[in-house]
C-alpha cells in the first residue's frame, strides 16, 4: 500500500460498495483526500518525527484536513441512508452531499498542499519566532507607531 502510494496509485474507491451508487463519485473523492493524508502524514512524520508535537502550524492543517475527511464521511452515510430508505429529501440531500464532498475536497486538498509549499513552511516558521519573541516578552514585541 506504502508502494503504490510512493508512485501516486492511490487505493482506489474503497467506499464505493459501502454508499449509493449515486455518490460513487462524491466516495471517491473522499477516497483521494484519504490517500492524500496518509501521504502527508507520512512525510510529515519522516521529516519531523516526535518533534511534529511542536509542528503546532503542521499539525494545524492536518487537524482541518483530518475534520473534513470525518464530516465528508458523516455527509455520504447521511445521504446513503436517506436514498436507500427513498425519502422525500432524497434528491435534495444528494445535491447537498456531491457540492458538500466537492468543496470539502478543495479544502482539504489546499491544507495537505500547504504541507508542500515552500513559502508557507517559511511563514510557518517565521510565525512561530513572532509566536516565540512575543512570549518571551509577554507583550506585543513591535513598539506604538504613534509613540504612545
């Protein structure tokens, strides 16, 4: 699995004999952002090893990611039982879950591709030596522009 992953072939659409076959393509994106995570923490985990707890701006990103992937989960399950029981709101909670799984997609897509972009790992860590130099001095570090 580890292998596949390395060469960007992902496991593929795991969830699809578990939700209505309508939601097969909102499954397989949940799938994908699974996969996508599994990677980063992967990486994230060789690079920083037990050193990741102090990684709070990481673990940040991970965590949103993480929370997405969960509610992307609880949507397909929700909407799976509604259209197998055939209830009035079925059609509508099916639009609701394919734009809900889309946008939750993008969103966990832009945190796990942060985890990879050079300039935001640079903020990352200027972030956390203004975190750092406030702190230490238990106030704002910058003076009143005003001077008072």
């Amino acid at each position: 699995k580890r292998g596949k992953g390395a060469i960007g072939i992902g496991t593929g659409n795991t969830l699809a004999d578990k939700v209505h076959p309508n939601l097969s393509d909102s499954a397989a994106l949940t799938c994908k952002a699974v996969d996508a995570m599994g990677q980063a923490v992967e990486k994230v985990l060789i690079k920083h090893g037990k050193g990741i707890i102090n990684e709070q701006f990481i673990l940040n990103r991970l965590a949103n990611a993480t929370i997405a992937i969960y509610a992307n989960a609880s949507v397909l399950a929700r909407c799976t039982k509604t259209l197998n029981e055939d209830l009035d709101s079925a059609h509508h909670e099916e639009m609701m879950t394919k734009v809900w799984c889309n946008e939750s997609y993008a969103r966990i897509m832009d945190n796990l591709n942060q985890l990879k972009n050079p300039e935001v790992l640079d903020n990352f860590k200027t972030m956390a030596k203004i975190s750092e130099a406030v702190c230490t001095k238990v106030a704002p570090v910058q003076g009143n522009p005003l001077g008072f």
